[in-house]
C-alpha cells in the first residue's frame, strides 16, 4: 500500500480523503501540521504555499487541501474565508445576507496539491461542487462532518441539505460525486506514478 500525509487538523477531510484513496490502495496518514495561510484570492496560490509548507516540515509524500465557498448572488462570498466566516457570523449570517435574493446558488471549489521529492513542482487537482442555499439550517450534526456548511448546502439535484441526509443517503451521494471527483484523478494519477 501507497502512503502519502495530509497536512490538515480536520479529521473530518482526513477521513473523506482517506475513504476514497484506499480503494487505490492509498493509506492517508494525517499529520496535523499547523500551516500558516497566505491571504490570497486564489484557491490554487494558497493549496501550493499550503503544499510546499508542509513537504519542508515534512520531507515525504503529502497532499494539502484549500477548498472555498462560493455564493454567487453576494460576489462569491465568502470564498476562501470560510473558517472565519463561520467563526464571525456563522451559517445564520451568510442566510441572512441572501435572504432577500432569489439567486442562492453556491459552490464548494477544492484544490488538492501533492509534492514529493521527486517533483519540481506540486501538481494540482480541482474540482466545483455545485448546490443551493437551503432558506434556514437544516438537519443533525454527523461525525464525518467538516464544516457547518452541511446545516445549508443542498447539493445539485437534492431537496436535502447535507445535515438531513441519513449517513447511506449522504454516503450514497458522496461515492456518486467522486466518480470522476478531483481525488479520483489524483488517485489514477498518483497510482501510475
């Protein structure tokens, strides 16, 4: 079996992460790495610094995760802000700027880079998850939970927000959204490699 760290203190990432990999035969083994983050627009510009950051520290194989929020009616807020949005004014806060909007299309964007000492540089991987806003939070907390964004976000195609789907149905959607999913290419990719 292949291994490679996630530089992340979510478990919640490492656990998604680690679920889709193994089926490649990945081991993900978290290294709970605190990664000064760069302020910057640019979701690609802060999983590289992110990356680079932690193969110093780390000196093996390792991926690092930068995933923003998008809400179009309101310019994309709060894009790569998230963690200090939810911090601030939380979930009810983003609804309340919407609230007045008939537009409440949202995206998650991810960007995952890898760096080992055989590369040059770090190779990305990307991915748009698209959805609405739901009009009020909605569901239960669950363990595999990393952000309180699930409270709102009804993915394309679902009447569901995250939070209200049963563990299968959630389950059920996920392994449909990875099918060609941005950890499916890095999987294939890293698996020739």
């Amino acid at each position: 079996m292949k291994q490679i760290f996630f530089a992340t203190t979510n478990k919640g990432k490492v656990n998604s992460i680690a679920s889709v990999l193994s089926k490649f035969n990945i081991e993900v083994v978290q290294k709970p790495l605190e990664i000064p983050e760069i302020r910057n627009e640019n979701l690609k510009d802060i999983a590289i610094h992110k990356v680079l950051y932690a193969f110093e520290n780390i000196k093996k194989p390792v991926i690092a995760l930068d995933a923003g929020f998008y809400v179009h009616s309101i310019g994309g807020f709060p894009k790569m802000y998230v963690n200090f949005v939810l911090k601030t004014i939380g979930v009810n806060g983003i609804l309340k700027l919407v609230e007045n909007n008939i537009d409440r299309s949202c995206e998650f964007r991810n960007c995952l880079a890898f760096l080992d000492g055989t590369l040059k540089e770090p190779v990305l991987f990307e991915e748009s998850v698209k959805g609405r806003l739901a009009d009020k939070p909605r569901g239960e907390k669950q363990d595999y939970f990393w952000s309180d964004l699930f409270f709102v976000f009804v993915p394309e195609g679902n009447d569901k927000t995250l939070a209200e789907m049963a563990p299968e149905e959630y389950y059920k959607w996920r392994e449909e959204l990875y099918v060609n999913s941005y950890l499916i290419k890095f999987a294939k990719w890293f698996s020739k490699e």
